[in-house]
C-alpha cells in the first residue's frame, strides 16, 4: 500500500488535472474520513469541502505553476539536454564537451526558476520540498536522457504535492483532530523511549 500511495501520489503531482489530487487525498491520505461507516450524505459533503480546498491551494499558487517564461526557459533546456544526451549515444562527441553543456542547461534551468521559487517559499514555508528539490538535481542530471525529463517538471510537482499537503491539513482541521508537527515531536519527546518509538509487542517482550 505504501509504495501504490506513492506512485499514484506521483501521478497526481504530474498532473494539472486538480480532480487527480482530489481523488488522491480521498484514497490515501484522507482514507479514514470517507470509510464505508461514514454516511453518504457527510461524504458528499466532505468531498465537497475537499474540492473546495484543494481549488483554493492550487489557486494560491497559480503564479508559481504558471509563468510562460519560466516553463519555456526550463522546458527548453531540458529538451535540449535530453537531445544532447542522445547526440552522445550516437555521435564520437567527447564525453567532456556533452557533460559541459548538460551540466550548463541545468544551471541554466535552475537560475530561471529562483524567482518563481522565491515566492513560492514565502507563500508555503515548504523548506523541506525545496531542499528535497535542490538535492534532486545532481541525481536527474546523473542520469541519462531520463533526468532531464524528470527534471524538466520538478518544479511544478513539488508545489502541486504542496498544495495538496495544504488541502489535507486543512481538511483535518476541519474533520478531524489536527496536531501540528512541532506539538506531535514534543510530545514524542515527553514519552519514554520504548513508547515514542511504538516498538511491536513481540519485539518489547
């Protein structure tokens, strides 16, 4: 189950279809707020607050998700790296001047989105997301042909997935017993060591 979440949690992010995101947080995340013991009528109107949200967190980052110079610039370099990659398979290029221009294309790439990224993380805080992004970016451009496709939407995944995360927490609030993170460590930390770590049964005995 944790490795299907993940995977469709991917396909969700990919996707500019907010119903996938929708249909994804009802599924996995939010699973025990629409179970077979919930009423139809509370899930319809769960579902509906969810729809709700979740259009309201994609719209607080539709400048981020958008902007046509931005996409057309890393969008571009990408494409051109994925070509230059290709070219070295079939071509005598030496490997120095193919690695030169992949590396300089994500460079490239990387400077055209620090704006975008720069209101992004006044707007959600998400330091973690963006440092899951930067570290990213060495292993996509390790990887041939195939990294820069995966990087060629990276930026936009990581604030779809955002948006997502926002909506949940939203929902929860409103559903369910939310507990901020901070509040969750501190009480983890108050509770003896075999407790905060809920080791199994058999292995405590």
């Amino acid at each position: 189950m944790g490795l299907e979440s993940f995977v469709v949690g991917i396909k969700a992010s990919m996707s500019k279809d907010r119903a996938k995101t929708v249909q994804y947080l009802k599924d996995y995340k939010l699973k025990s707020y629409f179970a077979d013991n919930v009423p139809e009528d509370e899930k319809k109107r769960r579902e509906s607050f969810l729809e709700r949200i979740v259009d309201e967190n994609f719209k607080r980052y539709e400048g981020e998700l958008g902007g046509v110079a931005r996409k057309g610039t890393t969008r571009g370099a990408m494409g051109l790296a994925m070509l230059n990659d290709a070219a070295a398979y079939v071509s005598n290029i030496p490997l120095a001047n193919v690695t030169g221009l992949s590396y300089a294309l994500f460079a490239a790439k990387t400077a055209a989105e620090i704006p975008a990224m720069h209101r992004y993380l006044k707007k959600s805080h998400d330091w973690y997301g963006a440092i899951g992004h930067y570290l990213m970016k060495p292993i996509n451009y390790l990887l041939p042909i195939i990294g820069g496709a995966i990087e060629a939407g990276a930026f936009e995944r990581m604030v779809r997935k955002h948006a997502g995360v926002e909506a949940s927490v939203d929902f929860i609030k409103e559903f369910g017993d939310y507990i901020p993170f901070n509040e969750r460590v501190r009480s983890k930390m108050k509770k003896p060591l075999g407790e905060a770590i809920e080791m199994p049964d058999k292995m405590a005995a």
